[in-house]
C-alpha cells in the first residue's frame, strides 16, 4: 500500500541498508543492552543552474529542506526499526569522510511559506521572516545544515517501534561557496530490551495489518519482520473487525446498506455508538475516548479503516495548534483534525498543557494506525443518501472515472507588492500532473486568463464561475483538482485588474471572484461524483456550511479538504516545492499511479510528505505541521477510484483469469514482500478471513489436483 515513488526511489532505498551490526550485553535490573548499527547513503544527485546565478541540488530518493530563506538542499528522514520493547538510551550519527564538489556555489533557497489566505499582514510577517533567514545564513560562512544526521525521536507503526534519523547528504558555506558531499550516514543506535516477554507485546505480535506499510517504510524491514514474528503459541482473535464505523445510536439504522455492502467486498464491520464508547472508555472529553478505544482496539481487532459518521458537534475533530505561541480557539492558525484518530501511538499533548499538536512540543509521529475519514452529517437523510451515492460509485467501473477536471487560480504574482518573489500559479501544478500522471487520460485545464499578465499555459477554458459550473454541470468528472484561493463557503480566483502605472501588481489592483461556491453544488450530477482535493483555505471548515460537505452531499465521491487556513510555497515549480501543492500532487500519485484507496492515498500522502519535504526540532517553521491537520477526508477512507466489480477470487495478478502466476503472485507477497493483491481479500480464497499459506494450497489443489474453485 504504502509505496515508494519510483525505480530510483527503491534502489536508493535498497542501497540505503546495509550494514546491520548487534552486541549484548547484561546490565542494571535485568536489562540487555544491545546496539543497532546501520549505513544510510546518498542517492545519485544532479546540480543544476537557476536563475540570478544561483544552483540547485536535487537527489534521487530524496526530497528537500525547504526553511525559508535557506539553502534548499536534499534531505531525508529514514524511518529505521527497532525490537519489540526496545527503548532507546542514545542514538549517535557520523558522517563518513566529506568530499568538497569542485568549484564555487550560490546555492538557491528555499522560498517563503505564504497562507492561502492572501492576509496581507501575515505574508508581510512571512516575507521578513524570509529576510532575516536570508541576511543571517547567507553573511556567514557557516555550513548549513550544521549536522549530517540528526535524530528525530522515536515513533509506532501498528507492532513495529522505529527511530527516526533525518539524513542531509550536501551542506553548503554560503560565503566561500563551498558545498561538502558526506555521501554516507553511519547511525548507531543504542537500546535495552527487557529480559523476559511481555505478554502484551506476544499479543501485539500477531497484528499483521501493518506489514505491507512497514515493508515500504522501514529501511531494515527483513531485520525487523524477524524480530516482529509472531509467537506460535499465541492464539489469534477469535474476531476480528478490519473496518469500524464510529456514530451515533440515531444513525445506526441508516448505516445498514452500507455495513452490507462493505461485508460484501470481504470487510468484516463493527459499528460502535459513542454512547457505548463513553460507557466503557475513559478520558477528558469525547475525542479522548474514542482515540483510547481505538487505541484499546486495533490491534486485536485488526482495525484497518475508521469512518466517523456524524458533525462535529455529535463527533468532534480534535482542536489543535502548531503554532505553540498561539492557543486562540478561535485562529485560523488552530485547526480541528481527524488525523488524532489515525496516529494512535504518538503522544498528541506530551508536554501536558492540555494544546494538542503543538509543534516541537507534542510528540505526535503522524504515522497513522488506521485509515480515517468521515461522512460530517448527522441527519439520517444526508447519510443514508451518501451512502447509497458510495455504493453506485464503487460498483461503478465506467471509464468516465478517467476524466479530469483541472482548476488553476494565481496565488501571487511576480514581484507582487514589490516583495521580489516569483509567481505562483495553479496551472504548474495541473500541468506537472498532466505530464506525471494522467497519460491516457481525458481532462479538461482552467487557467487565469483575464487582467493583465495572465497565465501563458494552454487551457481548454479560461477560469471562471460560468465556465467551471457550466462544464462541471454538463461533464462525468472521475477527478476535480483545484489550486486556488478559499473561505468556508467557496473557491476563490483572484487577477491583476489594473496597474497604476508602475507596473507592479499591487494588493489594492487585484480583482477577485469565487468560481465555484456552496450554490452552485445543486448543479452537479450526484450519479457520477468526482473524488477532489480542495488546494484551498477553509473549504472544509467543520463548524460551518462548508463547501467540502455540501459537495460530498452532492457532487463528490471524496473530498479532502483544509479545516483552516493552509500553507503555499512561493513560486512552486514542481512536486518536492513543499507546501499545500505538494500534498495535492502525491494524494493524486498514490490514488491514481498506485492505485490505492482514497484512505491509503491521503495518509500515504502524508507519510511522504513529513519525511520529504523536511523540517527539523531546530527549524522554527511549524506551517508544514498545519498542513499536516489541517487536510482531512469527507468520505470513505477504504474507497476504490476506478470501482469494483464482481470479485475474482485467486485473480491475484488481477489479469482476468486464475492460474500459475496468482500462485506465485501470493507466495511473493507472502514471503518475499512482494506487492500485496489489490485487493487484498482476492487472495483469500478459502474465505478464513486472512491471506495466508493455507489460500496457496488451495489454489494449488484448484488448479493442479482437481479441487475446488476459489468462490
């Protein structure tokens, strides 16, 4: 599920492993100490020349330090695992020996984080921050990074603990335009174990749920999948319960059809009232009982999905702040999330002052458990409606699902209010996905076109409300991707309108418009619903009539969309440019060139994103982290884009027919961490309820010795 982006991402990973060294020694109160030695290295890298003189550097497998105003070089965090029950004493990283790249360097860097907002006060605050980062690093001839390595804490995928080590392969002395190559890491990792099982930890052993992630994830997973192996002794749940749903005791009833169908496709559901929930589970408030039962409850259920069904109001999104200096209720800076619900083992509130997700205070590791997402209504009507909308949509495997609709707004201009920076405008992101990912595709671009310097890309129709309802209205969308301005109730454009005379665009010349508002979603075809990510402020503003929930109501299969105001990286040219850009780009990587789930996309999305597009414990920059909360899903976490038809079990291959290749399709995938079958429930072809050895044998004995079909 959780995939790396490409070739040169694997072998980089597969190059990143390997030296893999142990020692044991007795200590105080029955403690073995013991140390972890592992060789991260660099990937292939190029330098290339940008404008006013300046060079970038760009790594395979790697993404980018992106602190405004300073250098922007390849940098990546490496998620590296550790024993069950390990705790760790001390983690040291050494740089093997630097190589000096020949010549004199002005590296470029990292651009300003704006707000989506366009609040004219907070991007002025942004651009100063932006100087000051600039004058400071730049004067001086300090390497930057100081550390190669730095170690970033520990977190929890599901059974597996790890270590997190940020890895920067290229520092850079701005003022001798020296840059130094350390083309290894050498991480040490020391840690004691207790001297005798824990009986939990046996227990936690038999979740598998997470192996198919942590395969992708974890760079010494064939270490870790031994140390992770289950005991045999242990006993498997009697029950278990892959997909939960979380409502109230009114809406259980309207639930029904879609409980059906989701059993039908192989889940096995639970759903659980919070009225049962509070009964049975402790905490301060309703959010804290829920995170408490799903923490009690997914591994020995083997919890993959979570879908909320109600409002906030009957379930609440948890209130968090990233910005620790700010503790406003009501600041656009302070966004509620369902992502509270997703990570169940970082600690959301370590410091214990009662703000959650604080930035560098809070010890959340934003590597999800389970999948979430949430149908916001909490009316019968509404629900049984969406349901049954989910329903058509994944039974639905038409090729209009392979039509996109691409929306791209101007988010600053060049030079805008004389600040220096370069343009930044939707249509790059539409077009590096045009060029990425929609080969054979069938799509339809809305750039700016009016005002003065409008956008020179090619579009189909130029972006406004007339022509994005009317087309939308008139047209089968499978996607809907929009980059633009937002509030709570629409999509905003705005246009340089007039100049003074200067020829500076300036705040005050700007004209504005939205194109397409909470009004216009009556005009949709609700029979062929798109799944969208809103590049946008507050369009998914839980409180309020927001545009994201009208739109799953009617219009969408899925959305994701910002609670509050989201972040932008000025002047984003391509998918690692950081910010809300780069999250919209890879939810589309993995939901249509992966294939995954619209769940598995978002939080794939995500993983990527936190140890891509880096930030650091000594980068005060927690704009990333808002982002991060900030983008939740209206929707099904477990939905299928291109729909499901009839199931054909042991078609684990997925070429129409069942023979030799399935056999070897699932023993790789067994054994030799091979991709997993999509879905996965097709392996399961003795029906027990999980893809194992047993599902090979009776393939073999089906198609080798006469015995039974697969169902």
């Amino acid at each position: 599920m959780w995939r790396l982006i490409n070739n040169k991402t694997l072998s980089c990973v597969i190059a990143s492993l390997l030296v893999v060294t142990f020692s044991t020694v007795m200590g105080v109160d029955n403690l073995k100490s013991e140390n972890l030695t592992i060789t991260l290295k660099a990937g292939d890298y190029q330098i290339t020349a940008k404008e006013k003189g300046e060079q970038a550097v760009n790594m395979d497998g790697f993404g980018r330090l992106l602190e405004p105003g300073k250098p922007m070089l390849p940098a990546k965090t490496f998620m590296i695992a550790i024993p069950p029950g390990a705790k760790v004493q001390s983690v040291v990283t050494l740089g093997t020996t630097p190589i000096q790249i020949q010549g004199r360097y002005n590296i470029k860097p990292a651009p300003p984080v704006l707000p989506a907002d366009n609040r004219e006060e907070i991007v002025k605050e942004c651009h100063l921050k932006w100087q000051h980062n600039y004058d400071v690093t730049y004067s001086s001839d300090q390497a930057y990074p100081e550390d190669v390595g730095e170690y970033l804490g520990t977190g929890g995928l599901r059974k597996y603990t790890f270590v997190k080590v940020a890895y920067s392969p290229f520092s850079y002395r701005p003022q001798s335009g020296k840059l130094i190559f350390t083309p290894s890491l050498i991480v040490s990792i020391n840690y004691t174990l207790p001297s005798s099982s824990d009986q939990e930890y046996e227990k936690m052993l038999l979740d598998i749920k997470g192996d198919q992630r942590a395969s992708q994830l974890l760079v010494n997973y064939p270490q870790a999948k031994e140390w992770y192996l289950p005991n045999k002794a242990e006993e498997s749940p009697k029950q278990t319960y892959d997909y939960v749903i979380i409502t109230t005791d009114a809406l259980t009833g309207a639930l029904s059809q879609w409980v059906n169908w989701k059993e039908t496709l192989g889940f096995s559901v639970n759903t659980v009232t919070t009225t049962w929930i509070q009964s049975n589970y402790s905490g301060s408030d309703l959010q804290q009982k829920i995170r408490n039962f799903l923490i009690d409850k997914y591994i020995e259920w083997g919890i993959e999905y979570v879908l909320l069904v109600g409002d906030v109001s009957a379930l609440p999104m948890r209130k968090c702040y990233p910005n620790p200096a700010n503790h406003s209720p009501n600041s656009e800076y302070c966004p509620p999330t369902d992502y509270y619900y997703a990570d169940l083992t970082g600690n959301w509130d370590s410091d214990g002052d009662g703000y959650y997700g604080e930035y560098n205070q809070d010890n959340v590791d934003f590597i999800p458990e389970v999948l979430v997402g949430r149908i916001p209504f909490s009316d019968t009507t509404s629900v049984t409606s969406i349901c049954q909308k989910l329903v058509n949509f994944e039974q639905d495997t038409s090729d209009w699902k392979n039509n996109a609709l691409l929306l791209g707004a101007i988010s600053n201009y060049a030079n805008e209010d004389n600040t220096g920076f370069p343009r930044t405008d939707g249509a790059v992101l539409m077009e590096t996905m045009i060029s990425n990912m929609l080969s054979g595709w069938n799509y339809t671009t809305m750039y700016e076109q009016a005002g003065l310097d409008p956008c020179t890309s090619y579009c189909d129709l130029s972006l406004n409300s007339y022509n994005v309802v009317s087309n939308w209205s008139a047209n089968d969308y499978g996607i809907v991707n929009w980059w633009a301005h937002g509030s709570s109730d629409a999509a905003w454009r705005k246009w340089w309108e007039w100049d003074d005379g200067d020829g500076v665009p300036e705040g005050y010349e700007m004209g504005w418009e939205t194109f397409f508002q909470n009004y216009d979603v009556s005009s949709l075809d609700n029979d062929h619903s798109a799944i969208i990510f809103s590049c946008s402020c507050d369009n998914g503003y839980p409180e309020q009539d927001n545009l994201a929930k009208r739109l799953l109501n009617h219009g969408s299969a899925g959305i994701v969309a910002s609670t509050r105001v989201s972040w932008y990286n000025e002047g984003w040219s391509d998918e690692l440019s950081g910010g809300n850009a780069s999250m919209d780009y890879y939810f589309y990587y993995y939901l249509i060139h992966e294939n995954q789930k619209v769940g598995d996309a978002l939080f794939s999305d995500k993983v990527f994103y936190l140890n891509h597009l880096f930030w650091s414990p000594h980068d005060p920059e927690w704009t990333p982290q808002q982002n991060m909360l900030d983008f939740n899903l209206y929707g099904d976490p477990s939905l299928v884009r291109k729909g499901v038809s009839r199931l054909n079990y042991g078609d684990c291959n997925g070429d129409g027919t069942v023979e030799l290749g399935d056999v070897v399709y699932l023993i790789t995938y067994l054994y030799k961490n091979g991709p997993v079958p999509n879905p996965l429930l097709i392996g399961d072809v003795n029906h027990n309820g999980e893809v194992e050895l047993g599902d090979v044998v009776y393939l073999i004995n089906y198609l080798y010795k006469s015995g039974l079909p697969p169902k």
